[in-house]
C-alpha cells in the first residue's frame, strides 16, 4: 500500500463523542504507519472542510504524543474524562415514549441525592432508532470517582423499584467508551 485516502475526518473531529478525536488519530497514525513500505514512499491523503484545525495540525506537523497532550488539555478545560467520571444509563423500548420517560422517572429519583453529580439528559440516543427499538439516554459525570459510585449504589435500587424499568430494556455503563 502506497497510497491511503481518510475521506471526512471532519466527523472525527466534530463527533458528540469526545473519543473520536483520539480514535481519528489513531487511525491517522495507524494508516501512515503502513503507508509504503521497502523503497516505496507511501502518502496519506485526507478529506476535510477544516485543514486548520488545532489537533489536526499537532497531530500531522508535531506527532501522536503532542496531539494526545493537546486533547487532554482540551478535555481538562471541558471537564471531560480523565478529569472527571461518567456513568452512562441507556433505555431501549419499542415505545420511544416509555424509554423517555423511564429516564425521566430516574432523573427525578436520584436527583434528590445527586452527590455533587451532573445529570444531563435524558436525550435520544446518537443512533435514537436501531433494530426497531428506540434509544434514549442519561449521562451522569461527577469529578469524583467516589461520589459517582456513591450515588450509582443509592440509584441502582431505586430504579429496579421503578415500574417502567421492567417495560424496557436498559443499561449502565461506567467509564463508557463511546457515547452511542
């Protein structure tokens, strides 16, 4: 492979998940590694509406380790992981009315003791629609793991009291990976 074309990383770079900065310049980085090999010189080719953008540039002109540490600065500023926590409550129903409000009855329920939490949604899911199952979620992030956990272990009894959680399908992910 000589020659490898990344078409809209724009997508990458302005994702709801924070992760796919990283994940975009792990790809970079992978692709170029692999580009060219022996005596043959390989090119990177990319697709963006955004050829100015700050890691994109440390990424390309600086390398990996200076782009990781502009994303964490970035993520510092935004309060994001790893400088603080985040738990991640999806509801799945059939029902996009059911999975709202199943959210919605656990935000109010643990927003009575929210250990200094930040409750954000609930939203419909990035994907809000897969296999004919509607998607909604809740994000909880604290900037204490110990808190975070706190309110996890008063919550997680509270919503298997809930009617609605036995009417759709839901999940917690703690520390998610990805935001969809």
């Amino acid at each position: 492979v000589t020659l490898v074309a990344l078409l809209d990383v724009d997508s990458g770079l302005f994702s709801i998940d924070f992760h796919a900065a990283e994940k975009l310049a792990q790809l970079i980085t992978q692709v170029a590694g692999r580009a060219g090999r022996e005596n043959k010189k390989g090119h990177v080719v990319m697709q963006t509406r955004q050829p100015d953008h700050p890691l994109l540039n440390t990424l390309i002109h600086q390398g990996y380790s200076d782009f990781a540490q502009a994303a964490l600065e970035e993520r510092k500023e935004a309060e994001l992981p790893p400088y603080t926590y985040q738990a991640l409550l999806r509801a799945t129903a059939s029902n996009p009315q059911l999975a709202l409000d199943f959210l919605s009855e656990v935000s109010l329920a643990i927003s009575k003791q929210t250990f200094n939490t930040l409750l954000l949604g609930p939203v419909p899911a990035p994907m809000p629609k897969r296999a004919g199952q509607f998607r909604y979620q809740l994000l909880l992030q604290n900037k204490q793991r110990k808190s975070l956990h706190q309110l996890l272990n008063h919550a997680i009894p509270a919503i298997n009291k809930l009617k609605l959680a036995r009417k759709v399908k839901w999940s917690l992910d703690v520390d998610p990976i990805d935001l969809y």
